[in-house]
C-alpha cells in the first residue's frame, strides 16, 4: 500500500505530471510542436536566441526584442576567474566533459546572484546558466587539449559563438545554419528526464542554477542524453556501403541494437531525425565530408529494412540520435562533447519550465509503495 493507496506505475510512465505549453510529443503521429510550431517549421529558421525568447514570452521576438536578449545573453557569456579555475582543476584530472559542465554551471550562481534591475532573480539566473554554458564546454575541450580557453565573441550570435570558442575561428554560414537547426530541434521535448527533474528542483521553491545542475546530471545518464556517439561509431565501423548490410545482420544476430533507432516514445519516425537529416544534408553538401554523408544514407536505409525484419511490425525507425552525431560530427565537434551540446540545447527549455513550474506549478511531491518489513521489533546489539 502506497501512503494514500495510489497505484505504482514505475518509470511514471504514462502519467501525466505537468501541464505544458512549452512542447508536446505525439508518439504515435511522429510530431513534435514547440511552443506551437511544428519543430520543422521552427528548426530551418530560428536563431537560438529566438527559440529561447519565445520559450520564456511564448511569442517570438520582434527586431528590438531579439537585439535585447542577444546583448543581455552575449554580455553574460565570459567565465569567472573561480569557474575558469575550476576547469582547469577538473581538465588537469581528466573528468569527463559531462562532470566539468555540471560542476562549472554550479559557479552560474556567482553571477547570477547580482538580480537584475527589475529584481527578478530567476530571470538573472536564467540568462546567466544559458549564456555560461556554451563558454564552459567549449573552454574546457580546449584546457583538456592543453590549450588555453578562446574568449567568447560579444558580436556573434549563440550558436557561431560556440563555435567560434572551440577554437576554429570565425564558422561559416551552412555551419551556423546547422548548428542553429540542432539547438531548436533539441530545446526541449516534453517532459523528458532532465526537464522533470528541473521542474522538481524548483517546486520547492529552489533556484534556477540549482534546477539546471540537476538536469544536467539527469542528462549525462546513457539512457537520456548518450546516445550518439555509439550511433556515429557504428557508421564508421561499417566504412563502406556495401558492408552496411553483412555489418548490421551480425550485430543484430548477436542480440545487439543498432544505435540511432527505435524510440520509447515515437512509435514511427522521429520527426527530429528528418529536421537534422536536412540540416546534415545542407552542411555535408557545402562544408562536409559527402562521402560520409552518402554512407550514412545508405546505413540508414539498411538498417530500417533489417528491423523491419528482425521485429516485423514493430516499425523501429531512424531516431534523433542517428542524425545528430552525423551533424555534430559534420560540425567538427568529437563525440564526447555531443552531450555538453545537447546540453546547450536543452537548456533552454530547462529555464522555460522552471518559469512554468514557479508560476503555475505546485511542489511536485509523489508518493512511494512501501514494500518492507513491517512490525519489527528493536533487538540490543548483543543480541543481533
Ligand atoms: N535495435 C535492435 N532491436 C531493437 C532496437 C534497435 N535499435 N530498438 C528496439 N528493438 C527491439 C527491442 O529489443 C524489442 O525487442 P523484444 O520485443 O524482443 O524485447 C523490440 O524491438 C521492441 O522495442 P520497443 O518496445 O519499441 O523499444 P523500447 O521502448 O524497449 O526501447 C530504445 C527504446 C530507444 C531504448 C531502443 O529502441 C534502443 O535501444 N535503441 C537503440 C539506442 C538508441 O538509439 N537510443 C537513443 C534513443 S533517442
């Protein structure tokens, strides 16, 4: 018996714990709408900064508006001294990318503990984490290089700035442009692990930066934010077009998945996947490597036909991961900062919920089953 009779539904699935106009899943349709838009509508066109405002305003910007956040976020971006020191503690051990940025955007607090002129703290908070992220990653893949950090560029835009911070100078258009389609297409998507675990953080009346560190280390787990590595890896194990096939019969003959397909949620193809196949199609096609490209093609089309096969009728279809490590790679950026990137997506639907969540929102507070012993009795030590 749970403490008020409540039936146990593990992983909640199913259950509706939030009400949300920030983004909805439809699973069984293969359609993600952000804020309103359908994500293709918003993903070929939008500029970070964009989604971000019409996340937190729920409209997008108008010419003023944008400028506004896009110097408020750039004004923000450098790193403090303390954070900078970090970095470099965390590099000079190696710790992984995912640990350096969840222990780096702690140190958001720092800055964002001055509360902007209008004294509203969580929105200080939430400029200050959004515009720290991207800094964080990107210094700290150039200190475990054992280079020094670029300083972020207050004339670039969010995503161009990044790049430009991971130390390939300024970043061309069909770059930009690509990097632009992945952070919309990954700004947020339901009530997913991270977000979820935000959303608590901040029922109890807790902080922004507070929230963000927690969703952070919800997304570094593999079963939400890991993936595409494996995905990329397993393109580049295949090598050539015509081993797709022989490559992914053994593998799913010896029980194992193929990464970058299948889906909890979408039961047909992740509508994300063809977003970030336009956009990897674009990048390939002007910057990129289109020999790789064409093989990820042919590897994509391989597999979806031997799924079919291996679990007839189970429709298991090309997922966001898939896409995401071909663009990211296309972008020059190494498999272990795929994750931090997706952080840098993602917060900005994290810092929207935690909005919804103070607003509207109450402390989120489920209940247990308990399963123990019951009745026990205390025995003396000497006795035990
Ligand atoms: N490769 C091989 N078989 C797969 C598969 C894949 N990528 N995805 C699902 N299956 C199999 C499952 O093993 C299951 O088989 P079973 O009925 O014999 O147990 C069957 O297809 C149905 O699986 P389903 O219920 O649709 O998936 P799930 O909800 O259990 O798992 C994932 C969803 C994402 C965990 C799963 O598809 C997966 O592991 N994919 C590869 C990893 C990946 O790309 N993750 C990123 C997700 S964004």
């Amino acid at each position: 018996m749970s403490e008020r009779g409540a039936g146990f539904v593990p992983g909640l699935e199913g259950v509706v714990a939030a009400e949300t106009r920030l983004s909805h899943v439809d699973g069984a349709a293969g359609e993600l709408t952000v804020a309103g838009f359908p994500v293709e509508e918003l993903a070929n066109r939008a500029t970070f900064e964009e989604v971000v405002y019409l996340l937190w305003h729920d409209a997008l910007p108008d010419a003023g508006q944008l400028a506004d956040l896009r110097e408020a976020l750039a004004r923000r971006r450098a790193l403090p001294r303390a954070t900078l020191d970090l970095l470099r503690a965390a590099a000079s051990e190696g710790t992984p990318p995912m640990d350096a940025l969840r222990m780096a955007a702690g140190t958001a607090s720092l800055r964002a503990g001055d509360a902007s002129a209008d004294g509203d703290a969580a929105y200080e908070e939430a400029l200050a984490v959004v515009a720290c992220l991207p800094t964080i990653v990107a210094a700290y893949r150039l200190l475990l290089d054992g280079e020094e950090p670029v300083d972020p560029d207050p004339e670039l835009g969010h995503a161009a700035n990044y790049l430009y911070m991971l130390g390939g100078g300024v970043p061309g258009d069909g770059s930009v442009r690509a990097l632009e389609a992945y952070l919309a297409t990954v700004a947020d998507h339901g009530l997913n692990a991270s977000t979820f675990a935000a959303r608590v953080i901040v029922s109890t009346g807790s902080d922004l930066v507070s929230a963000v560190v927690g969703a952070l280390g919800a997304l570094k787990g593999p079963l939400h934010g890991g993936a595409p590595g494996p995905a990329l890896d397993v393109v580049f194990e295949i090598g050539e077009a015509r081993r797709a096939e022989p490559v992914l019969r053994e593998k799913l003959g010896r029980g194992e998945r193929l990464m970058g397909f299948g889906h909890r949620v979408y039961k047909v193809r992740d509508p994300r996947a063809d977003v970030l196949a336009t956009a990897a199609e674009l990048l390939y096609a002007t910057d990129g490597d289109a020999a790789l490209y064409g093989l990820a093609l042919e590897v994509e089309k391989t597999a979806v036909a031997l799924l079919e096969e291996h679990k007839p009728g189970r429709n298991l279809q090309t997922n966001v991961e898939f896409y995401t490590a071909l663009l990211l790679h296309g972008l020059g950026l190494p498999t272990e900062l795929f994750t931090p990137t997706f952080a840098v997506g993602r917060v900005a639907g994290w810092t929207a919920h935690c909005f919804e969540q103070t607003e509207r929102g109450r402390l989120i507070r489920p209940q247990s089953e308990y399963v123990g012993e019951r009745d026990r009795r205390w025995l003396p030590i000497e006795e035990r």
